[in-house]
C-alpha cells in the first residue's frame, strides 16, 4: 500500500474577509483551503479561529511575513470595534510558541489584550492619517 500526500484544491475566493464570514456555503471538507481578500484559511472540524455566518470553522494561514490581524476579520479603520476579531487573533497566537502579527490600519478595541505566546514580535504599519 503507498501513501499519497493529497493537496487540498482551492475551489472558489471571497473579495473580501467580510464576504467570507457573511458566507453560508457548505463545507468543502476539513483541510480545504479557502480565501478571501489576499488571506487563507483551513477548515478545520470545529474550534477555528474565525467561522462563518454558514458555520464553517476556519484556521487563519500564516502569510509570508506573518499573521495579518485584518485576516482575522478586523477593519482597522480606527472606528469600526475590532475587539472581537483582535481576540480571535490573540488566542490563535497565544496557542503557538512563535508568530509575527503584522497591524497594518488604525485598530479600535473595547478590551485589553493580552498575549502569552513566548516569541512574539508585534509589526505596527500606519500610514496616512493624522
């Protein structure tokens, strides 16, 4: 008997991670890759860090530089309440022994973060508003 390594297909892309979340699709499968605005995900079989309106449990996939809080469903536009999706983001990182977060925008949080995973670097771009 031989084992295959069998690639998940990528089957559909969301223009935005909003789109995603706000979608009621089926599932593809656990270990199906989905995306949506420049960002993937995993589905997984439940506990993800992000779901969609339908249920479906997602992981978030490190890009190349890191995780990006905005593909945990934050706007970042400085007036939208991020919170949720912040702590979305927080506990996936709490879960890994190193990460990058990448904040790319202006984020608006009702709670206090709290991280614990022990290598971590936090990256903060913002640009263009005073």
């Amino acid at each position: 008997m031989s084992l295959t390594k069998v690639t998940p297909a990528l089957t559909g892309e969301y223009k935005t991670v909003a789109d995603l979340l706000a979608s009621t699709e089926a599932s593809r499968g656990v270990g199906a890759i989905w995306e949506a605005g420049g960002f993937r995900y995993s589905e997984v079989a439940s506990s993800g860090d992000v779901a969609t309106a339908g249920g479906i449990q997602l992981d978030v996939l490190a890009g190349e530089g890191g995780y990006t809080v905005k593909a945990f469903g934050a706007v970042g536009d400085g007036v939208t309440d991020d919170t949720a999706a912040l702590q979305s983001m927080v506990s996936a990182v709490n879960a890994l022994n190193s990460a990058r977060v990448i904040f790319n925008g202006y984020f608006k949080t009702t709670q206090k973060l709290s991280f614990t995973c022990p290598n971590l670097a936090l990256d903060f771009v913002v640009t263009g508003k005073d």
